[in-house]
C-alpha cells in the first residue's frame, strides 16, 4: 500500500492546511478528525475537529452544496 498523506492547503495564506483522517485514538472510535495547521505556529496543529459519521455526511453535503453554489 503507498505512503499518502493528503493536505487540503490554504487559498490564501501559505503554509496553512487541513487534514483530514480516521481518528486512532481508541476511545474516538469511528470518528473522523479535521486538524488545522497554522504556519504561525511552525506549521503546529492549532484546532481539532471531531465528527462521528452522520454528522460527517452532513457536513460534506453541506459542502457539497456550498461548492455548487460557486459561479464560474
């Protein structure tokens, strides 16, 4: 299997990004992670966001919504 890690980086300002994962902490089981990365903070994790599955799904209908919104 490969080694990916993915970043989801910032439209405006440099070296800020998301990541998003499954959380491995076993008391958060089933749980997905959003983590925040500020290039202030020597690219530190500066907020956690913790979503079990139906609200996951909301949130990425919600964004699904707000993208079609988005003119080209």
């Amino acid at each position: 299997m490969a080694k990916v890690e993915l970043k989801f980086l910032d439209n405006f300002r440099t070296g800020d990004y998301l990541k998003v994962n499954l959380s491995k902490e076993p008391n958060h089981k089933g749980i997905i992670l959003i983590e925040a990365f500020d290039s202030d903070l020597d690219n530190e994790c500066s907020s956690f966001i913790y979503l079990d599955k139906s609200t996951a799904i909301k949130f990425a209908k919600t964004l699904r919504t707000e993208i079609n919104k988005i003119e080209n």
